[in-house]
C-alpha cells in the first residue's frame, strides 16, 4: 500500500479503509485472547491510509469520512483493549 496510489482515487481510498477496518478488528480480537503478532505493522498503515486521506481533493476525503469514522473507532477499541492486555501483563 502506497500513499500515492490512494490519494484522490476514491475507490482505493474506500477498499483500503475497508481492509483496514478489517485488520484493526482482527487484531483486537487476537489482542483480547493474548496474541499481539496483528499489532506489528497497524501504526504504519494507519498512518499511510491517514496521510493519503489528508492529501486528497476535499471531496473525495469527505466521501470517505464515514469510513474514516470507523476506523477511528476500531481504533478506539483497540487502544481501550491494548491498555487492558499491559495491565494485565505487566
């Protein structure tokens, strides 16, 4: 995944959020049961998808905005799940 070959295409734009969604809820499902291998490489495809969103024409970034809330989401649960696994764990 490339910044540059999301940024103000539409269609990528959306399969991209839509596959990342996917992996943000995979990884807190595994991260719920103990298994943090999903977790390596998220942060930097949030921040590609993020960055190419940011950079598009503005109304191809607001045709993603129900997406993009979405993932925010996914990542809100994730991050609440992270915290729950370190307590946890040490």
């Amino acid at each position: 995944m490339n910044e540059n070959d999301l940024r103000n295409n539409k269609e990528a734009l959306q399969a991209a959020l839509k596959d990342l969604i996917k992996m943000l809820k995979e990884a807190t499902d595994k991260l719920i049961i103990g298994d943090i291998s999903e977790l390596e490489g998220l942060d930097g495809t949030v921040n590609i998808v993020c960055m190419a969103v940011e950079k598009s024409e503005p109304e191809i970034a607001k045709a993603v905005e129900p997406l993009m809330a979405e993932m925010i989401a996914s990542l809100e649960i994730l991050a609440r799940e992270l915290r729950v696994f370190q307590e946890q764990n040490g």
